[in-house]
C-alpha cells in the first residue's frame, strides 16, 4: 500500500474518537492527530523506496508475497536484525514513534503462542491468527497492540479489584462470539490503525479466567470507543501558521485511552479465551519482542537528537571546545550501547515450535532496562549542549511580529552564516525532544512502553540463571559440591 | 510591603513587555504572566508571616530596620544559612521559580565589588550603591539581576563579535549618565519587577572596556523591551476553566529577552563603568552567590516532586512495593545532597572587605555542579514511579464533557478512596515539573542558570588546590622534595 | 601526650594479639603493624604542632583543660565542624584510616545516651561514663568504640541464633560487675588502643535483654583475644628493604577480630546493662557521629589519590590533556561534595538533653551514603588516569637487582626531569589506595564502616519526612485536605 | 594438543624471565606463575572435551584441518560470535584473565592488513604471515601479541623522544633480516607463550618510519628479557600451604615487561617494515578485535562474581532482602549489557578484502568503553554485599592454628548447615576479584587492556557519523539544504 492508499483506507473507518473533549470528525485532517498519522504514513512511503527495500519489506511465510516488514512473521534471527535496523531508520526518519511495531510485535508472539496453546489445549487458535494475519499482510494494515489494562489497584489481581471491569474481560459468551468490556490505556497509534489486537495484560491464574481473552477487531467496532491522550505543548500544533515553535511540524506520535463497552467479537477473530495458563507467556513473548524494539526506534530517535545538539553547539560557535566533543561522544556511546542490545538479543534469538523467531529474552529485558535510562541521560547532555535559550526563547508569534523580529533576529543570532531562524528551528527541535511533545516518546515511553523498569528486572532475574553462576564461583573457591 | 501592596506597585510600572507577539496591556492579570507573579508574591505574603519571620525577614545593615531578606546585605554565615533554608521553604510553596533571588545575589556581589573597585581606582561606586540599595530595603522592590548576554559566537570575545551589541555596551557618555545599547538573555522574573540591576557577563580586558558596565534601572526605563520567553506547556493556562492540566495552577516562573535601545543611565546609578579588571569579580562573586542559591530552591522543588512521586504511588497501590520505597529514598537523597551543598558553602562564607559574607567559592560551584545532575535523575525516578498515564491522560476538557466522565472516572481510577481527579491532579503535577512548565525551571535552569556546568567545572578547576593535593602525595609517596 | 609517649604508654600493655596466625610478643615494632600505629600516632604528633593548635585540641566540658579533641565532648556545632576538618587534615596526612575516632563518636553518644536512659530508668550510668571519660581525657588515651557483633545468620535477631554468643552478651552478673562472651568483628585500630567501649550493635526487644550492654575495659584484660585481618598485600611490608612496593610506607590501618571470652567488667565501667529500649538510640547516635567523620577523613584520603593521580599524569606527559583534566576536577568535584556533606551535618547539630552536641541525622546519614559511591569512582577515575602500568610494575625487588635496573630505567622512564624511582613510587601509591593496602580504608571501609548502605537508606527514609512533602504536594495540585 | 603437551612444549623455552628479582629457572613450576599458565592450559583442556567442541575448535581456512580456535582466522560472523562465547565460557571457568586472546586478534588484524599493504606496495608480507600462520595452527602455539610500547613522555611522537628506543624500533637492516631494540609493557601472558608477535603501538608518520615495524619470534630469541609484573597480593601464593586465601587457587594471569635488546628477526618472520602508512590500520584492527574480545572475558569473570556474591549474601543469612535481589539483578544487567555489546559487534561483522571477518569498529568501540565502567560498578556491589568480612578476616595461617580456630569457626559462621571455611572461601575469592591477583585483570586489564577509556572516545568521535545525524536533524527542523 502506498502512503496515499493508507490514508484513503483510513477514511472509510467510522471511529468514535475525542481529542481535546471534542469529537473528531476527520482524523485525517485534525492538526493535534495528523503529524501522527503523517509518521505511520513513513512505514508505507520508505516501503516504496528502493532504497529502503531490503529493510522495509520481507517475503511471507504465510503467502510467499512481498509484504511491508511491519506486516512480518520473523523468520531468521536477520529479520529479527533487519527488524531493529528499519526501527532505526525510521526514528531518524520521524524523529517520534511511529506507532506500527505494537502490532507486528504482537503477532509475533501470538503466532507462537496460539501454536503452543493448541498443543496444550487442543484448540484451533493458531489456524485462525494464520488466516486472519494473511489478510493483514494482504491489506497492509496498520494493527494496534492493546495490552495495557487501566489495573486500578496494583496491589490487586484483576479479579480482586472493586471494579471487575479494571482488566478487559469477558462479560457474555455467545454461539457466535464473545462479548467484552474494559479497557486498554497507553494505545499508541490507535488513531491511525486499522484494527486492534487484545490481549492480556499479565499473567493469570484460574480466579482470572474471563480476563484470559485475545482477539482482534476492527478500530470501528460499535462500543469502542478512544480519548486522545494530551501530550506535553500539543496545542501548539493549533497555534496560526505553527511551524518553528513545533520543533518537529511533520511527524509525531499519540497515544489514547481505548474503552471496550460491551463489544462483540465473533468466533474467528478469538486467539484465547479462558486459557489463563497461556496468558503469561502471550505476555512475554510480546514484551520480549517490544523490548527489543526500543533497541531500534530509540537508536534512531536518539540520533536526530545527537544531529540537532551537534549543530546547535555548532550555530553557538562551540562545536570545537573539547568538553563540547566528549559530551556528544557521550551521546553517542550511550545511543550505540542501545542499538548493541538491539541487535544482541536479535541476533541470539531462536526458533519457536510454531517456525518463527523469537528474540533472546534475557538481552531484550536488559535491551529495554538501559533504554529506561540511557535516553534521560542523552537528553540531559543535549540540554547542557543546547544552552538555556531553549526555554527561553521567544514565540514564533513574537518572531513574525515585524516589531519583535529585527531584535529577535539581532540579538539571538549565533555564528555568521547562519540565521537566526535556522537557530531557533534547531533549539525548538530540541525542547520538543526533551521537553515537548517528542519528549513523551523519547522519555516516558522509554520509561514504561514494553513494560516499566521493574518489569524488566523481574524477568532478568528469572533468566540470568545466577545458579549456574554460584556453580562457577564455587569451583574456583574450592568449595565442595553440596555444601 | 504586603502581597496586595507588591501587586500594586506594579501597575505603576509602564512596561514594554511582549508575549505571545502581542503586546501585554497589564502584566498583572495576564494568564501567562499571573502564575510568575503569584510566586513572586509568596516572597511578600510569607514575610508577613510569624511562622517564617526569622527565614523570611532580617535586620538591615544599612538602615537598622527589619527588611525582607531578599533585600539583606548578609551580615553573617547565619545569613547565609537562612538564606538557603528560605529558598529551599518558596520552592516547597510554590514548586516553582519565585525569581527574586537574582536580586539579592546581584547586590551581594555588587555590594563588595563596589567596595574593593573603589579601592583600586579611587572610585565611589560602592556609596552610590549602597544609597541605592538603601532605597530597594526602603520600598522593598523586586530587583532583577541581570547578566547573561546574547554572546552570539561564542568562540569570540565580546568585541570581536561581527555585531558589536551581542554584549550590552556604553554607546554613549554624557554629563549626566551613560547610554547602554544590547540585550540581557534569559531574564529571569523581569517582568514581576520594578527595576534591573545590570552587570557584565564575562571577565573582560581592556579591548572590552566599553562592555565593564553595571548600573541599575527602572524596568520602565524608555528603550527598555521586554520579550516573554515561552515555556513548554505554557499556552495551557489560556484555555477554558484551565486547573487539572496545569498541574501547578496558581504558580509558575518566567524568563524574558530584554533589549536596552538606546537606555539612558544617570550617573548615581551607575556602578561599575570601565572598570574592566573588576568585570570578573563582579561575575565570580554573583555566580557564586546564585550556584549558593540553587543549594535552596531547587531542594525545595524537588520536595515538592518527592511528594507528588510519593502520592502517586499511593493511588497507584504501590507504595509499599520495596522497589519504589527504593527510588523514593534515592530521591530523596540526591535532593538532600544538593541541600548539603547549599549548607556547607553557606556555613563555610567569610567576610569581604566591605563587611558583607561571601559563600565559599570552592563548595558553591560544587553544589551547583550538583544541581545540573541529580535534578534530573530525580525527575526520572519520578517520572518511572508516575507512570505512563502522566502523559497519556486525557485532557480535562474530555474530563469536563459529560459523556466522557464516567469512561475516565472509571478506568482512570487508582485505589479505592481517592478520586480519579485527584489522581489526574497529581499526575499532572509531576508532569509540569518534569516535562511542562515547571520543567524549565527544575530542568533546564537547573543546568544553566547561574552558569552552565563547564562553568562550575573551570571553576572547580582554579579552586580545588591540587598543587597542595600533589605535595601531600609526594610525602607519602616518599618522592623528595624539589623532583 | 606526645607520640613517643604514647608509644610507651601501649608497650605497658600486655595484650593477646595474633597476626598471621602468630602470636605478636611486641605490638610496637612488628612490621604489620607499625604503619597503623604510626597513624595513630599522627594524632598525638600533630596536637603539639602549633600550625594545627585550633583543628587538634579543644578545652575539655568536664574538667576545663586542653585536650587533644579526639577525647573532646562536641559542645558546639563549631566544634562539629573542626573534628571534621581534624580528620580531613589527618587523611591529607596519612593517606590512611587513622584509627581514633572510633572512641570519639562512641564517647559523644555514650555522653548523651547515659544522660536519657539516665532520665528513664533511674540509673547513674551518665556519672559513671563522665568519670571514665573524664580518665581518658586526663591520660590522652586511644578508646576502641567496638560495635558490630559477628551476627551469625543476619536474617534472626540475637536470641533467635543457635549459638548465643553471636552477639556479646552478659553471661553472669555478679555484685561488683558483670562477665560479659562474645565477639566483635572488624575493629579499627584495636591493637594500638588503650581500652575499648563496647556498645551493642542494633536496636532490641526484651527477649534480647542480655545483649544490651555497654561498657569499657582497658585492650589488656583477661579473656580478651584478638586476630588481626589480613589486608590486601599485607605482607608486603615483610619484604627485604620494603618501601617502594608499598606505596605509603609509613602509614596503614588495621582492623581485627577481638574476642570477648568471659571477660569481667567492673560496675564503674558499665554504661548500660539490660535498658534494651536505649540500645537503638545509642546505636543510631554512634552511627551518626561516624557517617559525619566519613565526610571527612576520607576527603583527606581522597586528596592525596588526586594529588597522586594529578602528578601520575604529569609525569606520563599528559597533564594537559583535556580529557585528564576534566577527570580530576570530577574527582575534586565528587571529594568536595563529601566534604560538603561533611560539613552540613555538622552545622546543622542540635544540643542534646544531655549538653554535647548531636550532627543532623538526615544530613549524617546523605553523607555516608554518597561515602559508599564516591571514592569509588575517584578510585576508578585514578585507576584511567594512572595507566595500567600501576598493576604491571616490576617489584621493588626487580628494580634493586643492578642487572635489571638498568633496563627498568630505562624503559619506564615518563617525562624528562622525573626518575623512574619517583614514577614508580607514585603509581605504587594510587594502587596501594585502589588495590592495596589502603584501598581497605579508602573503598571497602567506605562501604562498610559506621554502617553498610542499606543502613543508611533505612535512616533515610526514616528521616526524610515524606508525609509533609506529600502535604506539599496536595497543595500545589489543588488536591483538598483530607483527600 | 593436550594440556600436558602443552606444558611439556613449554618446558622446551629457554626463556630469560625474572619474578620478584629473581631468574626465574623453570617458568613451569614457579608458584607466582604457575596459575597462570593453568589458565592458558585450560585453552588447550577444553578444547578437548566434547561438550565445548563447538566453542573451542574451529576448522582451519588455511589447512582445512580442525584447530583450536584461539588461532583460528575468521571466517563469519558467527565465528566472531563463538569467539565471544568462547570467551565468556573461559572466564567462567577460571575468573582470570586466560591470556591468549591476544595473539588470536594480532593475528586476525595481520591477516587482513598485510593483504592491504601488499596490495598497495607489492609487498609480500601477507604470504609469509600465513605460512607463518599455517606453523602457530599446527603446532597448537600460544602466541603473545606485543603492542604496547612504553611511550616515554606521551606528549611526544617516537621520533621526538629523547631516548630513539622508548619505542621498538629497527636498529639494524641485514640481507637476512632486521635487529630491533625496545620493549614492550604489559605483556599478557608472555611468559607462557610460544611466540610473540610484535606490532608498531600508534599510527605513524614517516619521520617513524623505523617504527613500522611487525614480526614474529620465538620466546626464547636472544636478546629478549622479560620482568614479571607484580600484582596485588601476588605473594600469598609463596605461603605456606597456601589455599584460602588465596581466593582462587588454580587460576590467574600476569603480565611482563618484554625488553628487545638488539633482537635478530629473519625475513621470513617480518610483517611490516617501514610501511608506515599501514600501522595506523593494523593497530585500529587489532584494537577492535580486543575490545570486542572484552565483551566476552571480562562477562565470563563477572559471571564468577555475581555467583561469589550470591553465594555470600546467601551465606549471610540475606539472599532474600529486596535490596540484595535488586543489587545482584544490577550486577546481571551490567554484565548482561557487556556481552550484548560483544554480541553485536561481532554480529555485524563484515569480510575484509583478505577473506577474513572483521568486527564492527564502532560497536567494538562502545563495548569497550562500557567495559572501562561496568566491572568497577559490578565490583562495588559485590563489595556492598559481601560486606566487611571480605577485607578483616583473619589470614589461613590463623585459621590453621588449633588455638584461633575455634574462635574463627565459631564467630565467623554465617547460617546453618554453612561451614565457616566455605563462607571464608567465598569471600577470598570476592577479594581476590575486586582487591587482590584478579582485580588487576578484572579492574585495571578491563580499564586499560585493549587501549584506555580515552582511546575509544577517540575511536567513537571518528565513527559515529555525526554529520548524517545532523542530516537528519536539519530535515526534521526544516532547516533548507546547503544553510
């Protein structure tokens, strides 16, 4: 599909969203949702470009057809490297998130997972992803991966919480279907999607069993329903002829908060229902996959901000002074130390009995545990660089008021050569990243997206087999076995 | 002088002031503005408090009366403590920038530099300061300590600059005062003001004679004009019934770009005029005083930050989980070690030559190196204990419209006893101190004011004695002496 | 006293000291030892030297004479602040742990300890303690304040542990006192020590009433044993004509395992007996005083490894590079923040009931924290500046034989101007403090002593008063009371 | 060949080496050494066992004969990905430094760049590397590779220095071959090798040009002189009967300083002479392939250490305090990031224009660079759980005396059911890994071995393509092309 036929397809899907407390008409056109539309809109136009064919597009398994990469059952451990290396480009493409990975991720793991609870439970789920998943990578459609449950009390199971619609479950079970309720937080690029995949939020026991549900539906199904998460200075994009003060005025990313009142799925989209055993590693397995996704996306996101410090230290005529160089050496250090655990649990991945790849999940935790740290250090070291006119600078308002502007122009100029406007583009582009908009991509959702930090601790220490490390050191110590 | 009174004074004031491109017709109820004002007022309305007399109020060295200690010449290491502790109560009241420390931290310097300035060249700079200060104890005025200049190239000096104004400069000499002609960057609280203290960026040389130049100002001086600086999130405050998504509503900071066209001076109000071998003392004391300063608010803040952190794992029903007792302690330690700092270089002062204490320049630039640090990890443990929902939350325009309520008030709810408003509320809290309006303040003027890291780092340099660090190693080394 | 008289003072001491599973017939002159006692003995050396008059004595409370200020009870926060000047002055001089404020700390917090428990139950210790302390004064002595039990399976409290004498406890009252079994671990400077006051080592419940004990015996007493602990290339310094290998020569610290068996204290030297409700506060008063003295005497220490590090790049030629640079003033700037730390907690102390003067617990507590990281990172720091030529050195021994010296002179030569010798010596001085012998009090004691870092997190949290931030917090988010 | 054949091979060196002043007379047996050559012996005892065949042999693209693969030339990614895991698996198994990767990346480096620099200077050193090459697979060989020089003053090139011979060089051209004077520092594993291959230090200008200059000899070639390093706590292994504390018994490394007096190479052993140009290639090379090599080693050691410390804590009676869990998932996720680093660069390998595959210069690069950190924070954890013990127990020779024993069993036992000897035994071998004979490879070889923490940044600055970045920048600030 190219970048038009998404839009096009876009149109025909009757969503029920509010942004800002108001309905939208057309999310195509609305300016808080279109530079979020305009970054899924990359993964079809780099798609399109030769270039970019190799990592942007793969072969089926399920069809033998070219298919956008997006669309893709990993089947080596290179797709699983490509994956992390078109994740990259794209960030440098966008400089946001670019929504789409949530739904490649989560077919990867229920791929595996409806084949592993077939042979545990004699059910027919994986038949059913296969055929539905086939007519996803036929459409090229953009799939949401709902995980994330509103969870009200943490310290709660979802079945203990006062209000049992706190987990997405099953509230009536039909001939033809189930009928749902709750709700998914944190949808990122559900606006944009055309579908949405449900699963779990954790892993359950019996007590949980209606809360045991996966499916797909699409993004217009009566009962669903989505509010526009705010962002960090999103009315900007309202303001008259916005453009510097934006930072980043073409692309973006968004996320919403997705209602399910009452929606009815029918048979052949269910990919679990009451398989509560299953539930945990459904979970994992898409964790795993979306941890090793941030080893890319924010590899890439994190290298337009590297550019954007470099030349904003440059535009001040610093470029040169040697604590200048060692912080955006610094930079990129931290940023490759990301991407190297990218491609690292890639790279180890293995089979799984249904035939794809799955990352290696102890690097793809310990992948994802740096990016909840690395890029707050990046943007910290890009602040430093930037200087404090960052957040001090005045409006485009200010700067197209002809008035202001000759001062503007005077007394904000950096080195010769260069305007004052180029100047203030590139300290907004950092504000945006670190601060604005972008910052909630590059910051928080480094924080929690996939799962927040202590997530990833609790799966490393379950996998770094420290056993087999206290086997190690007690043969050295010379300590006999048994004791 | 009150809270109402402060308020008051203002309207008098016919400031040339922009925001937004518009040109503000009163400061005081500008919706952008108001929020800096509030927090400037606290400076007045806890003065008058019996509670916080003694951090809040001091007896004048220069007049014998009670004054408020934003005013004080400090007169002890007393002084210099309570000082800090005063700093470190605003920022816990108002989560914000109160901007009135620049100030007292200008007339500190300016107070001994005048001093010893007078001694080399037989100037009287340090009466006609001291009368004037006289006079900002007597009306209690809000004093903005301005420093930072354009600087265009950086790597240049301020008269090899290609635009002769990137440093503010004497263009004129009369009779009867100067004419100065440039631009002061990043000013902070200019516009909750009555008058600005003007004083040069960088130690200078002889070339720079025209550049050695202090004096103060009524902000409303003609060829005075003032461009609101925008802050992120800022436009917030516009929109209707603004509350939640402020996360602060009743305080916030402020920092402008103020242009000197042309600006007359009279005579008794200058303080410093070619004088260029006291350029770098001015500059050194003031940095000092102000990197001192940081020691108190940002603590202050980050207090406030521990509290919300703390309330939102509460709601989240988390707060018992050890991981997060963990991160709280952290915060809580970084935030006390940034205190230390602000302490020891207080308690550590000594009196100048003019009678007045001085911080210790050494522990100072420690303290503030600090600050362009552990603010920010503090906001990221925030921010991983807040939760992805501070950026994902809908707007309180969608909270406010009838048929989305009940969806949020549902899903959007933490533990049971604690509403989902109150939750938004302080999600957006943390959310404005880390990503929104406040974040200028505890983010990036936590790195830059006062003097960006490298600053603190040369100074670190010239003061930390390692030639004394390397004899005291050579004897225990056994290395004799004069090798 | 004078060193040299104190020297004597211990030969009359005849105590039952192991090292290296020997038994030592001269404490004085072994070749293990001598380097701590010369420590020590810096403390009475410096005490006469005019230059340091005001940092090493004070005026004794109890009887109004000159003492040496490491028996001094702190009658000021002025005083707070000297011992920690004291002790960095001492580091700078030693390079070492001098052993002595062990028996400082534990007097201050017997002093006011007595004085409460005094209040509460009736009993005379706080008398008893002022005479016994009164007597050290007087004679000058070297008081071990012995602390941390051996404590066996740290998961169960004293009594619940199958042996019982894995805490000192009293085994057997008799009318004129008591007999006391049991162990104490790592105990600083005991064999250069006079007496020793032991104290208990954790906060108690009745069940654990007998091991609530405090008193002082002299070093000598029957029943008392002590195995010296072996330390990193200790027996270096039984090597023939030892002294380049050992990098500090001269000075060194030393830690033992005492043993308690059946030892008979008499009534006039028992300071608590069975008040189990005053054994925390004695503990977390000790552990103050001592997370106070931290932030000192290894600022000292770190000084000589920046000395040492600032002059091992001078003599490798790269002293100018910015890199090395910029990692000294990191180490200058990590030391003075423990320093800062240092002084904070000492100008922050309040009075007791009991006359002397406590640190801020919170601000004691920060600063032994940060104690736990930074000479960590000096240490590391050092170790990148130093080279690793540090590690791979000839031994003295090499260097000494006339066939080999001439090559080793040749090829390890660093800068025109500077021996080999003197470059040797260095880079064996920055491993004696990262690696060696010192690197036992610079980096593990750091660590460990006056309280692991968990402990100090404990007190934290404990101290950081959260709920009034949350109250902080609630106001500024609009959140009403009560909610 | 065998272990034993190995050392029997060895025995056949006439070796010139000292050790602690001494000429050494049989290099086999001599305790300071012998548990480095065991390390290097397990090189050669696990690639006798099945289980490890995959990792430990590798077939020969020269001979096609099976190889171990420490002289195997690479052939793939995936050999560099075994190398790593090779690495990893040695260290495991000795948590030491095993010292024979060295030659493995010298020879790696050589093959490609001799292929380079005949192709531009028709040279034919590359022919006779490889027949050279061809002798090291067959005979099984331990090759030490010789880079480091010992730089004189750093500020100078080698032409500059005062002494021509601070770095090797060509002192004599014969029809035959070369004479070569200098030395080379830190030489791993020297004194257990076969061969040693020397390589120019730096990349060099043609004033250097007899500093070009690259060759293979035998260990025992006239002229060579080698004196021993010393390490920490290197002579406890003289002591008697000597086990405990030892740490770890079997194991260790060394390093020596090599001295090259007037050396005679035959042509036929000579790589480079002169070909100055080609130096700066052969170092970058041989640099990357080592840094990627410390991506396995050092994970290996650090494996040892997490388990000693698990074990310890465990000992301790703590293994299941949150805080404990939370420092050992640290620890893992450290040590997890090094091997991802080591992974990816090896990953994204690429084929030189010889045919072997050479790592990823900048992932190798960041590798490194995390390794100059993460082993120093993983110690300082394992320092914090360990706890004091680690550096105050008492000495073997105590613990073997039947009158302390008792004492020493009885108050230094930690749980039941653990022998006081097995928690001692732990705890040496922490020490011996933070403080003593292994922090020297696990600290100090980690920070310096392979180039020191600057040499990387230097690397990282020239590889990591900025100006793309900031491409990518302009686009997204909508910054036109060419300002």
């Amino acid at each position: 599909m190219k970048r038009d036929e998404y839009v096009e397809s876009l149109k025909e899907k009757n969503m029920d969203v509010y942004v800002m407390g108001e309905k939208v008409e057309d999310t195509i056109t609305h300016p808080i949702i279109e530079p979020s539309l305009n970054s899924v809109g990359m993964t079809y136009e780099m798609a399109q470009e030769e270039e970019y064919e190799e990592l942007m597009t793969a072969t089926s398994s399920l069809t033998g057809k070219k298919i956008n990469r997006f669309t893709h059952i990993h089947q080596s451990t290179d797709d699983l490297i490509k994956k992390v290396k078109m994740q990259r480009l794209l960030g440098q493409k966008t400089a946001s998130c670019f929504q789409r990975c949530v739904g490649m991720d989560a077919a990867n793991a229920m791929f595996s997972t409806t084949f592993e609870c077939d042979q545990a439970h004699g059910t027919n789920y994986h038949e059913r992803f296969t055929k539905y998943w086939e007519m996803v990578q036929e459409n090229d459609w953009v799939v949401d991966g709902a995980m994330t449950d509103p969870k009200g009390d943490r310290g709660k199971s979802p079945s203990q919480q006062s209000d049992p619609d706190m987990y997405l479950r099953v509230v009536e079970r039909r001939e033809d279907g189930i009928v749902v309720r709750g709700a998914k937080a944190h949808q990122t690029g559900m606006v944009n999607s055309h579908e949405v995949m449900v699963m779990p939020t954790v892993a359950m026991k019996e007590a949980d069993k209606n809360y045991a549900v996966a499916f797909s539906v699409s993004v217009d199904t009566p009962g669903i329903l989505m509010i526009y998460g705010r962002q960090s200075c999103d009315t900007r994009k309202l303001e008259p002829n916005a453009d510097i003060d934006l930072g980043n005025k073409q692309f973006g990313g968004h996320e919403a908060l997705v209602v399910f009142e009452d929606v009815f799925v029918p048979n052949e989209r269910i990919f679990m229902d009451g398989e509560y055993d299953f539930s945990g590693m459904l979970v994992e397995r898409f964790a795993s996959y979306h941890r090793q996704s941030y080893g890319g996306c924010k590899c890439g996101v994190g290298d337009v901000l590297i550019g954007a410090t470099a030349l904003s230290a440059e535009y001040n005529g610093v470029a040169k002074a040697s604590h200048i160089k060692d912080k955006i050496i610094e930079m990129n250090h931290l940023n490759e130390t990301l991407y190297s655990c990218g491609i690292a649990c890639s790279c180890q991945g293995k089979k799984t009995a249904s035939g794809n790849y799955y990352v290696d999940t102890l690097l793809a935790n310990v992948c994802k545990q740096n990016v909840t740290r690395f890029p707050y250090e990046i943007s910290r070291l890009a602040e430093d660089i930037a200087g404090g006119l960052m957040v001090t600078l005045p409006s485009q308002l200010d700067f197209d008021n002809p008035e202001l502007r000759p001062y503007i122009d005077k007394y904000l100029k950096g080195i010769d050569g260069v305007s004052t406007e180029d100047r203030m583009r590139i300290l907004r582009l950092i504000e945006n990243m670190t601060l604005g908009a972008a910052a909630v991509g590059y910051r928080t959702e480094s924080m929690h997206g996939a799962g927040s930090p202590q997530a990833q601790r609790v799966m490393i220490a379950r996998q770094a087999n420290v056993e087999h490390k206290k086997e190690c050191a007690k043969k050295i110590a010379g300590i006999k076995e048994g004791s």
